[in-house]
C-alpha cells in the first residue's frame, strides 16, 4: 500500500496517532510503542510497534520525519531532501533493483517542506557503522549492489524529466565553488586535526579546480543515491535479514555512477583494506553492470572516472560537517570521513583525472 500525496500528513512523533495509522493502512490499528532509532543527521527515524487483527498490517514499521534540531531541519528543507526523498519512493523505487524499505506511505508538504515517511522495518538486519569501516566482504556486497541501482537506469534520456533529481552541471560550479569557499574555513578549523598535511593540501588545492572537476564527467548518467556509505546501509545478522539494503534517499541524483562507487569505496573499507581489494571490486561491479547491458569501450574509462570521483567525498564531507547539527558522534563520522577520503584521493592521484580547462 503506498499513498503519496503533498498536502499536510502529521510530520512530528506527536501527530503520528493509531487513528492516523489506522487510516493509512486501511483497517483497525493501535500504536503501542514508539523508540526513535539511527542517528539520522537530516531526518530522524521512529520504530513503531503496531497491534492489528489485520495480517496486512507489520508489526513494525519505521517514520522517517524531519530533524528535531532546527539547523538539520533548515538543511533538509533548503536542499530539498525531504522532498527528494518521498518523491524518490514513489517514482524512481519501483524502476531500479536495488533493494530499499517497502514504503507504505508518503507525504511532503510544499508549504513547509516537511514530509512524513512509513518504511518497511528492515530489522534483524543492522545498520553499518561509518567511523569502525567495514571488511573486504561488506564492501565488495556493498558496491555490487549498486550496480542495480545504476543499471536498469543506465543512460536512460527519461531520467531527465524527474526534475527533483539532483545534477551538476558546468553552469554549477560557481555556485559549488562558492559554497565551498564558504564552508571551507570552518571545516578545516575543526577538522584539520585529524589530517595531516598532505591531506590538508590536498583540500585547499580542490577548490581551485571545481569547475575543471565538474566539467570532466563524460559518461552516461544514471540514477545515483549520492550518499551511499555504511551509516546509509543495513545489512544482516545471524538472526535474519536481507545481505544488504539501501536507506536515506535524501540525494537521489541523475549523475555518472562512479560517483556512488568511489564515495562508498573511499570512506567504507579502511585504507588498508581498500588498497588491497579496490581494483578487484571495482571491475567486478563493472561484470555486475553487464546483466543490463552497460558496456564500456574499456574498464580503464571507468577507472579513470572512478579516480577523479574520489573528490566526492571531500566535498560531502567539507559541506556536510558544516550545515547539520553536530553531536559526539557526528564529529567523529566526520573526521573518520575526511582522512580516508583525503588519503584515497591522495593516493589515486585523483587530481592528474582532472582536465585543464
């Protein structure tokens, strides 16, 4: 059952009430418990336990609704995530394989910008942990599943009619540029220390060539998620659950696939790890990609894509660190983020796939 609808749905842990959920699944329900879960930076996620005689209706279900902390909440509303969100389930989810919550129900109000999400608990299954990293088998899981959210997709000229979908495009980078110059120096006040200073360099030298950066993409596009990292990805326990599923699609894009690869790669896997197992998985994404006929000339053209794509994450991590609400945690993701990034740009000498204007 899913409803979508743009009107003014209960967007706070206090509207959601058995009448509501009872009107949303069509038959008698009774909230019985409610525990908020995940350290959602943008949105904040809600566990609902649920009583029915209706066997359609789960036991559990998760909302996903806007960031209690008015700095998050501001961020989601001006970047459109709230929106991009709901609108991803309801036209994108169903045309890509990739697997996501089942979406019972969802709503985004134009007025206010705030939005209402009922997901699928994907429980046993649990979430990964950005600032602990993963082993060479998460991430090799991890990165072959992206291969079907990009394929079904893969330089489909109609995925430029979702107009919600994010995209860069040349005449972007001033604007890129200029965010970043904004949000530099308060990135690197709080965040230098746990760089060294190649690292450090290596961040100051990017903004100069933004809009080289930007405008050297030459593959076909596809539907990116934008932000797929660990914290972003549940996968299963002893106790049940599906190998790996994809959540928090508060940046769905219409972008070069190795975006996704290299952003997942850069910061999933410790350094140490990924020096050892990069090549390996990267080309095995690409035999992944072959069962919905994407086809490169060569894998070096993917290869090269993937290397410059490492920047991706230093802008994330730079602009990100810097417009959501910070807590112990956040910090550390950050810093986590910001030295494997550095370092995996640094070490693919990311900046030689970046064309001279």
């Amino acid at each position: 059952m899913r409803v979508w609808g743009y009107g003014r749905a209960p967007m706070a842990p206090e509207e959601i009430t058995s009448a509501w959920l009872s009107s949303v699944f069509g038959a008698n329900v009774q909230l019985t418990d409610s525990s908020r879960v995940g350290d959602g930076l943008v949105g904040m996620n809600l566990r609902l336990s649920l009583a029915s005689d209706n066997p359609d209706v789960p036991a559990t279900v998760v909302a996903k609704l806007p960031s209690p902390d008015p700095t998050s909440r501001a961020t989601g509303v001006a970047l459109r995530n709230y929106e991009r969100e709901v609108k991803f389930y309801a036209e994108v989810a169903p045309t890509v394989n990739i697997r996501v919550p089942r979406c019972f129900h969802g709503d985004w109000n134009a007025d206010d910008g705030d939005f209402v999400l009922l997901l699928e608990d994907l429980a046993p299954a649990e979430q990964g942990d950005q600032i602990a990293g993963c082993d060479a088998h998460v991430a090799r899981l991890s990165v072959l599943e992206l291969a079907h959210l990009h394929g079904p997709r893969w330089g489909d000229p109609s995925l430029a009619e979702y107009e919600f979908l994010s995209r860069r495009a040349p005449d972007d980078s001033p604007q890129l540029q200029m965010i970043w110059n904004m949000f530099l120096p308060g990135f690197l006040a709080k965040f230098s220390r746990y760089l060294d200073t190649e690292g450090v360099t290596l961040i100051k030298r990017f903004g100069e060539r933004i809009p080289d950066w930007v405008e050297g993409r030459t593959m076909p596009a596809t539907v990116t998620h934008g932000d797929y990292r660990l914290d972003n990805l549940m996968y299963a326990t002893e106790r049940g659950g599906d190998p790996v599923a994809a959540l928090d699609w508060q940046t769905p894009g219409h972008g070069q696939a190795s975006g996704d690869v290299s952003y997942f790669m850069g910061a999933g896997p410790l350094s140490e790890v990924r020096r050892e197992i990069e090549r390996d998985i990267v080309y095995e994404y690409l035999g992944a990609l072959a069962q919905y006929n994407v086809k490169f000339v060569n894998d070096a053209e993917f290869w090269d894509h993937y290397c410059r794509d490492a920047y991706a994450g230093i802008i994330m991590t730079v602009v990100a660190s810097q417009i959501v609400g910070g807590n112990e945690r956040s910090e550390a993701m950050f810093a986590a983020m910001a030295s494997r990034h550095t370092q995996h740009a640094f070490e693919l000498s990311s900046e030689a796939f970046i064309p001279y204007d």
